[in-house]
C-alpha cells in the first residue's frame, strides 16, 4: 500500500479528550487497521498533519493529537512528560502498538517513547526530528532565537512568531519571500492559537538519561525524513539518529526546511507511505 491507493470516501473523524493527570489531551481519529500517531512539532499543532491525516486514513487507522499547552488541549498545572503522555493516550484508546510519526518536538518525543515503550512500537518515522539531550550551537538559531526571547520579553507575538518562522518555517537559507505563503500561514495561525492560550505553568520532566547516548539500544524500522533547506542542527541530529539506531535509514527532500511535510506534501507522502508498507 503507498500513498497512491486510490481514494474511496473519506473514515468519519472521531474526536474527543483523554484525561492524562490533570490535563486533557484533544485527540482525532480516522481510518481501519494498524494504528498510525501523528505527533507535531513544538508550537504547532494537530492541523501540520492536514496533508496526510486523511490520506493515510486509507490504510491505517490514524489518530492526531495536540500535546500540552497546544491546540486544544487544556488544564490545569501539572508535571508531566511529553513521552507519558502519549503512552496515556495509548492506553485510554486501547493501542497497544502503534506506528509513530512525529516532526521536531514530536519526533523527540516519539524517540523517547520507544526508549521508554520499545514493545508499544512497530516503527518510527522521524520528521526533521528533534533529540532529547541534543543542543543547537549554530549562529542562525542562536540569533533567531535571541530575537525570540527579546520579542517575548516587549510581549510582541508578531515578532515572535515570525523569528519562529524564519528558523523553523524558512531555514537559513532563504527569505520569507522565498516560501509558499499558505505554508506560511498556517504555520502562524497554530504558532498564535498556542501563543494564545492562557496556559498553567506546567513543568516538564525530561528523559533521563536523555536519547542522544541510547540510540544504538533502539531495534525499531526507522525512517528519517528531513528537507534539505532546514537548519545545521536537524542535519545533524539525522546523521546521529542513522549512525545509531541500526538498520535505520534517511531521506532528504529537495526544496523544503523544516515543516518538510506541509512543504513537499507528495515527496513526503510517498516516501512515508512507501515505507510504512513495508
């Protein structure tokens, strides 16, 4: 099965909350078969997967989370782990093993659910992915996100964002001017609804000892997708997660940065689909 299965029409969306500890989790599902997780990227939400939650759905059963502080998801202070909560989400939709795809944040913590979880995976798709322990010394990010900080300090979401966007949505490598405006966008529309939450100070427990030194113990089909406009760091965190977990393998998309998926949708889709199939 690949991305050119042909269309029937489209599973009906089924939607509702998990409660994880004090906090409730909005999630969509849609589709039959083996169990497909989307897992977004930081800032984002569920929407960045627009471009494959349906179609994958022809062929899977798919189901889209928003993590805490994102998207829908809404409660009350709590400590928490990215990682525990998407094993609570298992549980509560009665999956027992699933596939995972996730894009930056997301694919940090789908490598740390399968450090933690290695018998609740099949395989791992890993989206311009993050890695917990990992730190970004290039001079692109480190000035965007300087920008960031001094934008968050005025209260100026605007400038914000756009900093976001011009490490995360254009890349070192090209101008806002350069990349398609919708993809734009819509990236600024999930930064502003997260942005805009009136959200508890939650603190997050991170993985100990983080992934970056426990690769190699990962014995899961692992695929690892990133375009090659995004930045240095994601670049290398791709040669780390081939280098380390055996067996595992990357694909690079010409003509894409960071949000690869909603770039490059049909290159995307059909590498994924192709690997998934298999």
């Amino acid at each position: 099965v690949s991305a050119e299965t042909p269309a029937g029409p489209p599973s009906p969306v089924k939607t509702g909350y998990v409660q994880v500890g004090r906090y409730s989790l909005y999630y969509e599902e849609t589709g039959k078969g083996e169990p497909l997780i989307l897992i977004h990227g930081g800032l984002l939400d569920r929407r960045m997967w627009d471009g494959q939650f349906e179609l994958f759905s022809r062929w899977s059963r798919v189901i889209r989370y928003d993590n805490r502080n994102h998207g829908l998801s809404r409660g009350l202070p709590d400590t928490f782990s990215y990682h525990e909560d998407l094993n609570r989400l298992m549980e509560a939709l009665g999956i027992q093993r699933a596939r995972l795809a996730g894009l930056s944040l997301g694919g940090a913590i789908a490598i740390d659910f399968a450090l933690t979880h290695p018998e609740k995976v099949s395989a791992l798709v890993l989206v311009s992915s993050g890695l917990s322990g990992y730190e970004f010394r290039d001079s692109t990010f480190k000035a965007n996100q300087k920008k960031q900080g001094e934008a968050a300090a005025r209260k100026d979401m605007n400038s914000y964002v756009e900093y976001f966007q011009r490490s995360w949505t254009d890349g070192p490598h090209r101008t806002p001017e350069q990349v398609n405006r919708d993809v734009r966008q819509k990236v600024r529309d999930m930064c502003k609804s997260t942005l805009n939450k009136p959200e508890p100070d939650n603190t997050t427990v991170p993985l100990e000892p983080p992934a970056i030194g426990r690769l190699s113990s990962i014995h899961i089909p692992t695929l690892f997708v990133l375009g090659d406009l995004d930045m240095p760091g994601i670049q290398e965190i791709a040669g780390l997660v081939v280098k380390g977990i055996p067996g595992s393998r990357k694909v690079v998309i010409k003509g894409a940065a960071h949000m690869v998926n909603m770039e490059k949708p049909d290159e995307f889709n059909e590498v994924v689909g192709e690997f998934l199939s298999r």
